[in-house]
C-alpha cells in the first residue's frame, strides 16, 4: 500500500486506485469535513464527526456552495450517495490522509438518507413529495 506526504498526492493516488471518482470530489470533502466539523463538532473535546454527521455535512456544504446545482456537480466528480461520500473517505483514509478511530466502517456511511432527496428538497414545491425530473 502507497501513502501520500500531502493531500495532493494522497488525490492522486485516490484517484489511480478509485477512478470513479474526479480528484475535485476530494477537495470538496476535505472543505465539507472542516465546515461540518465547525458545525457539529466544536464544542466536543473529540473533534472526530460520525459518518452522519459528515455525509450530513457534505449535502448541506454542497447546497451552500452550489445551490441547486448541488446534485449535477456532485455527480459531475461521481459523487451520488451517501456510500459514494464513504468510498471517498476509506480511499483518503488507505493513502494516509484522513485517520479513524477503532470502531469506525466504511458501513456507517450506507443507509443513511437519500443524497437526492437532500440535495433536491429545498427547491422542490411544498405540495410535492419529492422533485421528478421531467425529460
């Protein structure tokens, strides 16, 4: 197993390992994970987030920073679930970028709420129960 010395190259070995998805994926978690650790963590002595409060993170840095283009760029760099935010994290975590603590899997991240219905609700109609697209 190759580690990085710098998130750069940690991306880049990320990527040759995982090409599914676009090395701008791994920038925004790493922006997502610093403004969801503000978010959920800052008072904590253990600054560490579960894979909720991450994948939550990432849809809510997603929709501040893209609105709703959010969902089409997350796909853009292959990014459209909550086990896709997991696969990013383990790729970042096997180069040597990101740690985990005992106790932690790459499971944690399936299951968790729907990508699109987060990133689609908050433009979505009231009287609707979730945006179709139309094509």
């Amino acid at each position: 197993m190759e580690f990085a010395n710098c998130f750069e190259d940690g991306v880049v070995l990320a990527c040759r390992k995982d090409p599914r998805f676009k090395a701008d994926a791994y920038d925004f978690l790493r922006k997502a994970m610093d403004v969801a650790t503000e978010r959920y963590a800052c008072n904590r002595s253990n600054k560490h987030l579960s894979a909720e409060e991450l994948y939550i993170g990432c849809c809510a840095y997603a929709l501040e920073e893209y609105g709703p283009l959010a969902k089409l760029v997350l796909q853009s760099w292959g990014v459209r679930s909550s086990e896709d935010v997991g696969c990013l994290v383990y790729n970042l975590i096997e180069v040597g970028i990101f740690g985990k603590q005992k106790g932690d899997s790459q499971d944690e991240f399936a299951g968790l709420p729907s990508m699109e219905k987060i990133l689609d609700e908050p433009y979505c109609p009231e009287e609707q129960d979730g945006c179709q697209v139309q094509g």
